[in-house]
C-alpha cells in the first residue's frame, strides 16, 4: 500500500450492530483532512450495505470493501468534502 493510500486511521467498529458503525465512521472521517483515508473492521454484517449506501450519500469513496473472516469486514474509506 502507499504512503497516499495508507490509512491515516484506523478504527475497530467490532461489536457494534446498526446503526453504530455508520455513526462511528461518519464522526471519525470529520477528524481526518480531505483526501486522507480511514480504515476499519466491523463484525456486523449490515455494514456490506451500510457502508457503501453512507459513503455515497455523505460524498465520500469507499476505497476497498473486504470480508477478512467468517466474522469481520474491512473497509477503507477516503473523505472527499
């Protein structure tokens, strides 16, 4: 990964069921500059759709979506505005 698309921030969102991940990420991208990445797991498998539906409403990119286990999803998430 590069040092442009590294992510500045990581968070973990496991444990949480929705709504609280797409809270949690929608707080934690106003602490990162425009144009810096954040990334986090989640265990709550609403977030496959969450996720992407938020990003595209608040204006910013989901960079990558990934199931990394039975249990958990990683996504990164760009600020754009």
């Amino acid at each position: 990964m590069s040092d442009q698309t590294k992510p500045q921030t990581h968070i973990d969102l496991k444990g949480l069921l929705c709504p609280m991940p797409v809270v949690r990420i929608s707080q934690a991208i106003k602490q990162v500059a425009v144009g810096a990445t954040i990334e986090a797991v989640a265990s709550d498998p609403g977030v496959v759709a969450d996720i992407p539906a938020w990003a595209r409403s608040s204006g910013h990119e989901l960079v990558t979506m990934e199931k990394i286990s039975d249990k958990e999803f990683r996504f990164v998430v760009k600020r754009l505005k």
